[in-house]
C-alpha cells in the first residue's frame, strides 16, 4: 500500500519500510513513534482514495531513527568590482524517520 502524506510543509509518496529525512521533529528523540495524520492519497493495489483534502481516518506510523543535522549549505554573496564578499554556513536540523505501517 502506498500514501502521499503531508508532514511539516512537505508532501511524500511512501510505503511501508521507507526512510525519510525531514526537518527534525520538535520534543523528540531517537525511538519515538510519530502519527502522521496528513495523509492525502491511500493507493491499495488498484483502488485509490483521494482525500478532499484528507483521507477520513487515515494515519501513518512512523518510527524515528536518529535527529542528526544535514550536510552543510555554503552561502555565498559577492557584488563584483565593490570588494563585497560574504562566506555563510548552514547545517539543517533533520530527524531521519522511517515508515512502519499505513492505517486506512
């Protein structure tokens, strides 16, 4: 069974097993089950349901592996001939997640 899901601004399509980065949850450690309740499309094997916007009392389950932080993001800004340079770093905060089970 697959399902699109909403979870924190960003929509994906997922199915049992599947390990995702998102941004990190608020409150939560490494172990903790999250409830995804967002879910936006349940397909079955040939018979989809199409929320409007939601599927009615569909969830995912999800288990959180690890809270870690992403790679590294350069920021780079320059205006040419002004002997403006601007050198920035950003490393997002992600949870790494993975999808147990899809209840319809």
């Amino acid at each position: 069974m697959k399902a699109v899901i909403r979870t924190q601004g960003k929509q994906f399509t997922v199915q049992e097993g599947d390990i995702l980065f998102v941004d990190r949850y608020v409150d939560s450690s490494a172990g903790d089950d999250v409830m995804i309740n967002d879910v936006l499309l349940l397909d079955g094997g040939g018979d989809a349901k199409i929320g409007t916007p939601l599927v009615a009392g569909a969830s995912v389950k999800a288990k959180i592996l690890e809270n870690k932080r992403a790679k590294k993001v350069m920021i780079f800004k320059k205006k040419r001939r002004k002997g403006y340079q601007r050198k920035r770093g950003h490393r997002q905060e992600i949870s790494v997640i993975r999808i147990d089970s899809i209840q319809s």
